[in-house]
C-alpha cells in the first residue's frame, strides 16, 4: 500500500474524476489508514510504498504491476499523468527483491487492475487502459492461459472495477460492463458467478480485497454483502468516498504481493 500523503484530482481520466471534486484530504487519510488497519487486522502482513508529490494516483497500488512468484510485470500507462510512476514502483519492487520485467514499448498495461488470475487462468481486461496483445505476449512468458475481456463502460476502465475472483471457481461481476463474447467467456469458464446490481457496482462492490474467506469492500453494498454472507464469506465494510472521486476502491489501493486467493500460483 502507499499512504495518500499527495493524493487528490488533479487531472480526468476516468469518468468519476472531476478536478472540481477535488478529495478531502484529512477525510481521505483517514479512510485508507481505516482500509490498512481492517486489513491488517484479518491478518495481512503489509508493505509500504512512500508517497511522492505529484503522483497523486500512486495510492492505488493495483496498477504498479502483475506479481507473479518472484517477478513483476510492470505497467506502462495508458495516460501520461500516470506514466511517471513507473519508475518510483520499478526501484520499489527491487529492492524488496523482485525481479522487474519491462514489457514492449508498444503495448499499454496497468498491472494487477487490468490482469487477474482465477485459477490457473489470467482473466485479463482490455481496450480502455490496457491492450489485448500485451495480455497474449505476458500470458506466454508466464505460460498461462489468457482469457481476454473486452471492457466497454468507461465507468469500469480496469478489470478490478467489474471482476473480483474469491476462489478459483468463484467470481463477483457486473455483467454490464463487458461486451457480450467477455460475458459468455466468463460464464464459460467460472462456474459461481455473482452479479452486481448497477447501484452496487457503482460503489465499487466489485473492487473487494480478498483474505482467505474475509472480504473487504467499500461501504453501500448491502445486496452483495448478504450474498456473500450466505455463500459463507466475511464481509467487512469500511468508507472509501474520498477514493471513488478518482475512480478507485479498497482493491485498487492494495496489490497482493504473494498472489490473489483465487490465484492456483500462490
Ligand atoms: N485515478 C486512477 C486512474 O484512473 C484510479 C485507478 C484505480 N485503480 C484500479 N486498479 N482500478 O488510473
């Protein structure tokens, strides 16, 4: 995780942000230190990153890169506000000890926002942030399956904003954000799936950190939450109001360094 020392919305790249909705700021440290003390209290073992002026979206963590064992695929942002934090994530990942990979010039990739594993498979979001060939090319080097998802609803630009696998047979997901072949692929390939209705989905009821069978999401998702309950699940809820302006949620601002749950790898 990193602290929202110099978080804020200072520029519109998704739909939620709007510069003349800018976050509080005390309001905003308060919720993600309220997001790392849950989590840490369901027993996760957590890694800071510092903060750095000017990178005000380096908080979401998610879009650092996809961990894999040892490596790390790093991102190459879409957009140029963001492209900046690539190297402060590239010196952080090294000298925790991982190996950094950079991947080809001509490819967008936003990490873990964008790539998923659920199971054995690499569910992999495309077309807004990240591009599908890029997803082929990291699937062969990590030699697993791809299963690409085209994304069609601004609102839901990464992946984790619409897909949250709990286990390698289960998924949350708000059907509407991908065009009708990512559908059929999902219903295909995961046999539970669990919808979200489009006021849930818009409190960011996809974008859930996952603990074993505890879950952590954003506040205002009651219909999920009985869900998940009824299915035996944990669900934990804490306010991330400051961190939607900016279009992002309790998993964005987390990225597992040990692999997802529902990841066979981990
Ligand atoms: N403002 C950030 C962006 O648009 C939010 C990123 C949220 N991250 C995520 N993994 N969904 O890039």
């Amino acid at each position: 995780m990193c602290p929202p020392d110099y978080y804020g919305i200072e520029y519109e790249i998704n739909p939620w942000m709007s510069r003349s909705r800018n976050s509080d700021s005390t309001l905003a440290k308060d919720q993600w230190h309220a997001l790392r003390e849950l989590l840490d209290q369901l027993g996760a073992d957590i890694r800071l990153m510092p903060a750095e002026a000017g990178l005000p979206d380096l908080v979401f963590t998610a879009n650092a890169g996809l961990v894999f064992h040892n490596r790390v695929y790093l991102s190459r942002f879409r957009h140029e506000a963001r492209q900046g934090e690539t190297p402060l994530d590239e010196r952080w990942f090294r000298d925790e000890g991982f190996e950094t990979v950079t991947m080809s010039g001509e490819w967008a990739f936003e990490g873990a926002g964008d790539a998923l594993f659920c199971g054995q498979t690499l569910f992999a979001g495309y077309l807004i942030r990240s591009d599908a060939a890029g997803m082929q090319w990291l699937a062969a080097q990590i030699g697993c399956r791809v299963i690409p998802l085209q994304l069609v609803d601004e609102h839901y630009y990464h992946l984790d904003t619409c897909f949250c696998p709990l286990s390698p047979e289960e998924a949350i997901y708000y059907p509407p954000a991908f065009d009708g072949y990512a559908q059929t692929a999902l219903r295909e390939h995961i046999p539970n799936l669990i919808a979200v209705t489009e006021a849930e989905a818009a409190r960011f009821a996809c974008n859930a950190v996952v603990i074993g069978r505890h879950i952590v999401l954003n506040t205002g998702c009651p219909e999920l939450e009985r869900e998940l309950n009824q299915r035996g699940y944990h669900v934990h809820h804490t306010e991330l109001g400051e961190f939607i302006k900016a279009g992002g949620s309790a998993k964005c601002l987390t990225l597992r360094l040990d692999g997802e749950e529902a990841a066979i790898w981990s």
